[in-house]
C-alpha cells in the first residue's frame, strides 16, 4: 500500500501534536475540545505546507499561524513558519519565531541553526555565535555549522582587539 507524502506528514503530526491541551480557543474565540483544535491544527498545518511549495508563501504564513492559534506548542509549525521568513529575507520575524522554538524546545539544535544564520544574516555576530555554541552543544556533529562558528568567533575575537 502506498502513502502519499500528505497522509505520512499527517500521521507524522499526529504522532507530534500528541498531547495538545485540555482545550484549545477557535477562531471564533470559543473554547473547543482537544481532539478538535488538533484536527484544526493539523489541516491548517497541511494548508500550510501546500501553499509553501507552491510559493505562496502569505497563505502559507497564515495558515501557520492559524496552526499555532490551535497549538501553540506546534514545533513543525514554528519552524516551517521560521523558515518561511528567512526565504522571505525576513530576519526579524525569523528571529522572534526561532527564538519562540528554541525557548519551547531548548534540546531541538536544527533550530538553534536557523536562529544563528538569521542572526548572521543581519550582522549581529555574538548573538549568532551564541545559538550555534548551544547546537554544537546538543549535537556536535555539524562540520557547516562548526565551521562557520569557528569563523565567526574568529571574527569576533579579533575585533576586540
């Protein structure tokens, strides 16, 4: 039996989503059930994904927003959505939703990543530095990112002097 790549990222979110809270808000601003906000959350989520890869990127911004309107603790949403504001030269709306994950999910080192290069992307070096120190501390085993640390702190040590 064959799974389109859809229903495999659904059961994936399923397995993701997991837990959502005792209850979730809806758009309508009334309280919904559980199982409820994480079926919303879940299509809004997929929403999301298809319209990132057919490029449009507003809807694919709102409906990650809307996936995180019914799961705030919406990892995937949080970095598809991170990701999207960096393709978009966004560095200020990447920043602030990768530091939202990261302050979420404290061990999750790819985004630790994509904070750093959004920090570098708008010069601000010792804060880039700082979130690839911390993946390099929960994953050492990136030879791009290791190298562009060790260039940067490189950089920024010899600035000071």
């Amino acid at each position: 039996m064959r799974l389109s790549v859809l229903t495999v990222m659904s059961l994936f979110v399923l397995l993701l989503f997991g837990g959502v809270a005792s209850s979730s808000v809806a758009e309508s601003g009334k309280k919904i059930a559980p199982e409820e906000a994480e079926k919303m959350a879940i299509e809004h989520l997929q929403k999301g994904i298809m319209y990132d890869d057919q490029g449009e990127f507003a809807k694919a911004i709102a409906e990650y927003n809307k996936t995180l309107e019914y799961y705030p603790g919406a990892e995937n949403a949080l970095y598809n959505l991170g990701f999207l504001h960096m393709k978009m030269d966004n560095m200020s709306d990447a920043i602030s939703t990768f530091d939202r994950l990261v302050k979420l999910s404290p061990d999750y080192y790819e985004a630790f990543n994509l904070l750093g290069m959004a920090y570098n992307e708008i010069g601000k070096g010792k804060e880039a530095a700082e979130a690839w120190k911390t993946s390099l501390s929960l994953q050492a085993d990136q030879p791009k990112i290791r190298s562009s640390y060790d260039k940067l702190t490189a950089v920024l040590i010899a600035g000071k002097k």
